[in-house]
C-alpha cells in the first residue's frame, strides 16, 4: 500500500514538474520569436527608404522609358502606339549610326588608354611608404571631382589661340598651335585624353588592389631563375591580376558606351558632330528634336546592349573558372 502511495506521488510530482516545465518554457519560446521577428524586420525597415527612392528615381522612370520606346508621344494630344518602329528608326538613322561609331571609338580608346596607365601608376605607387598615401590620393583627386568642373577646366585648357595654355606649352618644343576640340579631326581624341585623365586613376587604385594580394615568393622565386622586370610583370604579375582586368573591362565598357557629360560640356557632339555619340544623341533627340518615344527607344537600346555585355562578362568568368 505505502508504495503504491509512493508510485502516486511520484507520478503527481512528475506530472507537475513536466506541466511547470510547459509553463516556464512558453515565455521563453515567446521572446525568442519577438527576437527572431524583431531581427527579421529592422533589416527591411533601414532598407525601405533606399528602396522607396530606388523605385521612385529609377525603376519608375525606367518602366516609362520603355513604355514610351512604344508609343509616338504627342503632348496634349494623346500618344500613338508604334509598336517597334521607333526601335527601326534608329537602328536606320544615318546619325544614329555614326554616333554609335563614335561611342565605340570612344570607349575602346579611354578603356585601354585608362587601363595601361592606370596599371603603370599602381606599379610606381605600390608600397607601403607613408609618403605614396598622399600621391595616392593626389593623384585620385580626379575620379572624386565632377566630371563637368573637369570638363569646363579642360575646355579652357584647350583654348585654339597661340596663347592658350596647352598651346603655350607645346610651343616651346616648337609645336602647335592646335584646335584641340574645334577640329574635327581632333575633337574625339581631345575628349578621350580628358576621359582618359579623369578615369585612370580609378583604374590604378583596383590594380593596386589586386597587387596587394599577390604573393611576393613568385616575384622572389622569378628574381632566383633570372627573370628581367618585363618577364615578372608579364609572366606573374598580369596573370595574377586577370580577375582584376575583367572587372576593370566589363566597368570601363559599359562607363564608355554611357559617356555624355564630357562629351556634352567640352563639345555638346561638335563640332559639325565629330565628337556626337549615343547619349548626346539621345540627348538632342529627346529635349531639341521633342522626339521623347524616339530618344526613349534609344535608351533602351544602350541598356539592353550594357546588359548583355555584363552578361557575357559574367557568363566567360563563370565558365573560365570552371575550365
């Protein structure tokens, strides 16, 4: 009999035990939950007004942008849908054509011209001397200042007359003078020697990057088998920096084929549209000629192809890395 009693009680203790437990364990589960839904929700609530801007500033006039690539727009008299036909006039426009030309020439010209001195600059500023910080930054001044103070800068620069600032320099090597960016057949190189100037410096700081990472035995081990400089920074250094270059392609490409503020500030596409490119044209399409559906179409059209060049970008590293 006592120790059937005792079975009872032992089994009422447990059960109260196990009950209390349930209980004590509810609060627990409850603040746990309150952090995980607090941890989840601050998140999205520091990134709602980027987001909300992002949408307002961007996505939106984006989707218009493409709307209106379809449509004749007539303001106060009701826009006509085209279909594709603003895509045609454009790809058959005579000025089109050549400010894609132009574009090309221009972005291959300031990618390759800003990526060989850009690597020149890393290698003459790498290091770990106090002093390099202050070139380091002295000579980064360019990519942080605005492109259409630099533009008016260079506008001056380029002053025609004898007297000008780059005429005067190029006079005592017994030079000059020249037009610059009044001659059509210097108009396009002067733009992309400013472009050139301006984005280079970006170039050297990636590189001096990818420099950083690179492991001084191959140099140490290269110098032990004899190899010359030019052997080093071919055979270690540019394979080394590979992934590097790809970035810096794929973001000087689609910086080139987007060029418009120095085009615009140093030449405005002139003169007699040697220095016209796509954004210019667009530009004067949109807001001169009032062809809003025309130079929408052409937006589109400069998105899709910096959107399949990032895609192919990324699809050729995909596929390298896979090899």
């Amino acid at each position: 009999m006592t120790a059937v009693q005792s079975l009872g009680d032992t089994q009422d203790v447990g059960s109260t035990a196990s009950g209390g437990g349930a209980v004590e364990t509810h609060p627990v589960r409850r603040r746990r939950r309150r952090r995980l839904t607090g941890a989840t929700f601050i998140p999205w609530l520091f990134l709602f007004p980027a987001a909300l801007i992002f949408l307002v500033f961007k996505f939106i006039p984006m989707a218009e942008g493409i709307r209106l690539s379809l449509f004749e727009v007539r303001p106060f008299l009701g826009d006509i849908f085209v279909g594709f036909k603003n895509y045609a006039t454009i790809l058959q426009d005579e000025k089109f054509l050549t400010a894609s030309w132009h574009t090309l020439v221009l972005a291959g010209g300031q990618t390759v011209g800003a990526m060989v001195i850009g690597f020149f600059l890393a290698l003459l500023l790498e290091g770990h001397t106090k002093s390099l910080w202050f070139v380091r930054s002295a000579v980064f001044l360019p990519v942080v200042a605005a492109t259409a103070v630099i533009g008016e800068i260079w506008r001056l620069f380029f002053y025609p007359a004898p007297e000008g600032f780059l005429n005067e320099l190029i006079s005592w090597v017994g030079l000059g003078p020249w037009e610059y960016i009044h001659s059509t057949d210097t108009s396009l190189v002067s733009v992309m020697f400013v472009s050139i100037w301006k984005h280079a410096p970006y170039d050297m700081v990636l590189i001096l990057a990818g420099l950083a990472g690179i492991d001084r035995q191959q140099y140490e081990a290269a110098a032990i088998d004899g190899a010359t400089t030019r052997q080093r920074i071919w055979n270690v250094t540019l394979p080394a920096l590979r992934p590097v270059i790809t970035i810096l392609l794929t973001l000087a490409a689609i910086r080139g084929l987007r060029v418009f503020t120095e085009v615009y500030v140093l030449t405005g596409g002139g003169p007699a549209g040697s220095t016209d490119v796509w954004m210019t044209r667009v530009y004067t399409t949109a807001f001169e000629q009032s062809e809003a559906g025309l130079a929408s179409a052409g937006s589109v059209l400069l998105f899709l192809v910096t959107l399949i060049l990032t895609v192919s970008v990324q699809w050729y590293r995909r596929w390298k890395e896979a090899r």
